[in-house]
C-alpha cells in the first residue's frame, strides 16, 4: 500500500501528526516498509510504500469446536494439527457431522454418489466434483463408508426376446443398428445367419463407458453368464480400438467377441469397389486381439485395407444383406 493510501484522510493532518500514525503501526507490527520504494525525502523520512501485516487468526474456537462439539464418530485429529484448513472447510464439516448425528443410518441404505452428496451436504455434486472426497478423508473416514455404487452410462438396446443363453450384439453405429432392429421387427430370426437376442446400440466410444459397469446398468437377462457378447463397427483402427477397449472394460465373467459373420460380409462387399479413405488423426495403436478372431487369410485382407489408408464402414451392410 502506497504512503498516500495508508494515511487516507489523515493527509490533511500536518506532518508530525502523520509521522506519529505511521511510527505507531510499525511499532505495533501492522505494517512493514518496502524498503525499495524509497522515502518522501522529508524530515523525518517515511517510506513511500509499505507492505500490510495480516493478523494471526484465533482459532481456539474451532480447537473447542472439534473437541467438545463434534460427534466422536469424526477423527478430529487431522483437523487438529490443521486448524487453517477446518476454516476453510467447516462448513462442509459440520454437514458430516449433523448427517452423522442425526441420520447416520442412512449410510446403511446404498445409495448413488450423487444421491448420498446431496443427504450430506445439500449438493449433488458436491462429492465427486467438490471438496467432499477430501473433506471425508480428512474426517478418518474411508470412501468404502459411504456405501455408494457409480452409475452406469445408459445404453440402449432392442430385446428381441429375453431367452437364456442368446446372443447380445453391440452396433458401434446408429444407422446399422436400426437396420438390424428393423430387420427382427420385420419378423427375421437371425442376422446374417446368426440368433440374436439382444442389439444394444454402442454410440461409438461412449460403449466403453456404458459397458464399464455392466453388472449395474444391464438387465438381469443379459447378465447370465451363459449369454455370449458379439461386436460389429467399422473395420478401421478406431472400431477396431474401441472393442479392444471394451474387450478390456468388461470384468469376468463376461467376455465379448466380433461379429464374425458381419465382418467377413463386409470384406466380401468390399471386394473391387474403391474403399473411403480413413479419417485423419486416428489412433492406429491396436492390440492385435481383434485379429486374433479370425483366420489368417482374413487377417491379411484386413491388414491390407487399413495398411493402404482405407476402412470399411459397417453401413455398408444394410437389410438385404442381413
């Protein structure tokens, strides 16, 4: 703060006046000169800038708070040792501790993340998106406690029927897998001579994510361990990387695998026609798993066209096909 600043309206004062205020809050500790900005040049001289002494705040209040008026359920302990922080984030803690004095058996009742957020503190994001990963932490507590389960992307799926075991088909694209739906609505049983149960729409590489948590988001039909996942998408380094990833995302039991059958028919349409040249910027590191579905003349077809800088789109497959 400038000199003319920390005299404010004292500057009409006379000098001595001004000098005495000045001396008194650096005696006091108040202020500090910045010894670099140089002095006023008068007798005796002040400092023309001068940095400002913030107070150390009284926190016996909230040493009292935590020890005497927090339930024992909280470990104050962290707190304790820092006090600056339970400043900052008691708010969020006397939230935990009302929640857990008045209604701690919520936490007996699973709920998602979002949901027990705003039962604690009145925010739904405020758990996974704010502070209260770390405010719950620092109160002793481990996240396992909450008792919360992740929501799942939703998919979605047309179940042509619900019979145990059949086959699910995940569609990376929203054009074929209507085809597909329309072509069982139209009374067929099969897709390119394979039973399907189940189409579930991927969207792309948001089918990771949906599928991540599989056990959550699917109906119980399609959870039986007897069913079998099939993929179809593009046969490009992208189609072909976001089954990889799927492949990856599903936990045991639950295995999946491309559709063969559609694959081997784009291949054949494929023949002699002048393929679409791949997007620009796609991520080409894949695995090798995909081709390891296949026989090896297949493989080296395949390798061919996307080595050459071409794909081919699964629409081009439509309901003659199937």
């Amino acid at each position: 703060m400038s000199l003319e600043e920390l005299l404010g309206k004292r500057s009409a004062t006379s000098y001595a006046e001004q000098h005495r205020f000045v001396m008194g809050l650096l005696e006091a500790g108040r202020i500090k000169p910045l010894k670099r900005s140089g002095t006023n040049g008068k007798k005796p001289a002040l400092h023309l800038e001068y940095w400002l002494v913030e107070e150390a705040p009284d926190h016996a209040a909230y040493q009292e708070e935590l020890l005497y008026h927090t339930t024992p359920r909280i470990d104050v302990d962290y707190y304790l040792r820092h006090l600056a922080v339970y400043e900052k984030e008691r708010a969020a803690v006397r939230a935990v501790h009302e929640f857990l004095r008045e209604g701690s058996d919520g936490l007996l009742q699973e709920m998602s993340f979002n949901e027990r957020s705003f039962q604690i503190w009145g925010e739904e994001k405020f758990l996974l998106q704010g502070a209260g990963k770390t405010v719950w932490k620092h109160c002793g507590f481990e996240m396992a406690e909450l008792n919360c389960y992740r929501t799942a992307e939703p998919f979605s799926y047309y179940a042509h029927h619900r019979r145990i075991p059949q086959k699910i088909l995940v569609v990376e694209n929203k054009d074929t897998f209507f085809s597909m739906r329309r072509h069982l609505l139209e009374g067929a049983r099969t897709l390119l001579g394979e039973e399907i149960g189940t189409l579930v729409y991927g969207a792309g590489k948001r089918v990771v994510s949906s599928f991540r948590e599989f056990s959550l988001s699917a109906e119980p039909y399609m959870k039986e361990a007897a069913n079998e996942l099939l993929y179809f998408g593009d046969l490009d380094y992208e189609g072909i990387g976001i089954y990889e990833n799927l492949s990856e995302a599903l936990a045991a039991p639950w295995e999946i695998r491309p559709f063969a059958a559609a694959y081997l028919a784009m291949l054949r349409k494929g023949d002699g026609i002048v393929l679409p040249q791949t997007k620009e910027r796609q991520n080409r590191k894949i695995a090798g798993d995909f081709f390891a579905c296949f026989k090896a003349a297949d493989v080296l077809a395949m390798t061919r066209i996307l080595e050459a800088g071409r794909y081919i789109p699964q629409e081009i497959l439509h309901m003659e096909d199937f």
